[in-house]
C-alpha cells in the first residue's frame, strides 16, 4: 500500500503542483513572454499607417504579460520552496534560483542583442523624418529668398536676403547629414521595402548638402569682401540645385 501523507518526511515537495512545478511554469512563462517580445522587436518594421505603427504593441503587451506572471509565479516558487525544512527540496530550490537567474539573465542578453540588431534599421528611420523635417524648413528659406528677389531687390536688399537664407539654412547641415547616412543604410537590403525610396532620398539629401555648400560659399564671400550687388553665379549655381531636386523621380507611395 502506498504510504499515508502522515508518513511522509516533513516538508518534501512530491506533489505535482508544489514548489518546483510552480517554478518551471514561471519560467516557461517568463521564457515565452520574453521570446514574443524580441521576435516582434525583430519583425517590426516603419509603416505609414495605424497598423504598422500600433499593431505590434499587441504581441509585445501580450509578451510583457507573460514576463510578469512567469516572473511572479518564480518568485512565489522558490519562496515555497525555502520555507520548508527538508534538506533535498531546499537543495532543489537552491538549484532553481540558479535556474531562475539564469533564464532572466539570457532575456536580457537576448533583448539587448535585438535592440542592438535592429538600431540601426531605427536610427535611419529617425534620421530620415529629420531630414524631411529639414527640407520643409529649407524649402521656406528658399520661398521666402524667391519671393525677395522676385519682388525686384537689388544691391543690399539682396545681399541682405542672401545672408540672412545663409543663416538660415547652415543650421540644418547636421539634420540633412544624418538623413543621408539614414538614407544610405536603407538603401541595402536592411531597408527592405523602404529601398527604392532610399534611393531617391539618398540622391535629395547629396542635392541638400550641395546646397548648404552654396550656402556656406555665400555667407564666406560676405564675409570677406565688400560687395555692392550678389555675384549672378550664386543664382545660377541655385537654380542648378533646384532643377536637379525636381527631376528626381517621384517617391514611391509609402507602404506599398
């Protein structure tokens, strides 16, 4: 006959839902959680709709969920499993502990892998929505120097225009820097399906920086020499900029 409970040592964990059972579904749980979580991070990609912006954070809420109840009941385990006086199950906790660390330990080495991984991908994509946000910014220099010049300036009025789109614009430098290495880096096959766009982004942000050469040539001879009208070459190399600017093919709609 098997042994009455009333026979079995104090504290031995042998039933199916003790202790140790309760560790392993922790870490099962917390190991799923965490997988999800990566894998998403992995697999998400930019998109211009709701879905693609919103959709993965889903899977990662369902991924965090995992991590705090395996979390919880890890921790609820090995308190069981410490409590009681039996020298073997403590020794079991013991080496559940050591378990426990090292499932959490390997998460976070794997998340920060992923995040490492895909910063990049990331990177340029930031990069690329400063870059546009700079180009507007440039685009209003360049309209408002039009509307000047247009309006018959001559001689220090339009100088002055010149200097002051200089000063303007030189700032975005940096802005139109980054989006070009962001444009360089989707432009290989970790941009996916934002490629063929990379590659008229690549070639807008090279026109961009030429024009911030323009710019700094400008501001220089302002500088330097005393001029009594702007030198018809500074027009001429502009005019050059934004003609090359509007033949580039148009982008290829977005999230197709």
């Amino acid at each position: 006959m098997p042994p009455s409970p009333a026979g079995q040592a104090p504290g031995r964990v042998s039933d199916p839902g003790g202790p140790l059972t309760t560790i392993r579904r922790g870490m099962i749980w917390f190991a799923a959680g965490g997988a999800v979580i990566i894998m998403t991070h992995l697999l998400r990609v930019w998109g211009p709709g709701p879905l693609a912006r919103l959709g993965p954070l889903i899977p990662m809420c369902a991924g965090a969920y995992g991590l705090v109840v395996g979390l919880e009941k890890m921790i609820a385990g090995l308190g069981r499993s410490f409590a009681v006086s039996d020298a073997a199950a403590r020794a079991r906790a013991r080496r559940g502990t050591v378990s426990c660390v090292l499932l959490i330990a390997a998460a976070l080495g794997s998340g920060a892998a992923a995040w490492w991984i895909r910063a990049p991908y990331w990177g340029a994509i930031t990069s690329r929505d400063r870059g546009e946000r700079a180009s507007e910014k440039l685009r209003a220099i360049a309209e408002r120097h039009a509307a000047t010049m247009q309006a018959g300036a001559t001689g220090a009025a339009a100088l002055t225009s010149w200097r002051e789109s200089a000063s303007a614009a030189l700032p975005l430098r940096p802005e139109f820097t980054a989006a070009l290495d962001g444009a360089s880096y989707l432009e290989t096959p970790s941009g996916g399906r934002l490629r063929a766009r990379a590659r008229i982004d690549k070639e807008f942000y090279r026109l961009c920086l030429e024009w911030m050469d323009l710019y700094e040539s400008v501001q220089r001879s302002l500088n330097e020499a005393s001029m009594l009208e702007p030198p018809e070459e500074w027009s001429v190399k502009q005019n050059d900029i934004i003609d090359r600017i509007q033949a580039l093919p148009t982008p290829p709609q977005e999230g197709s």
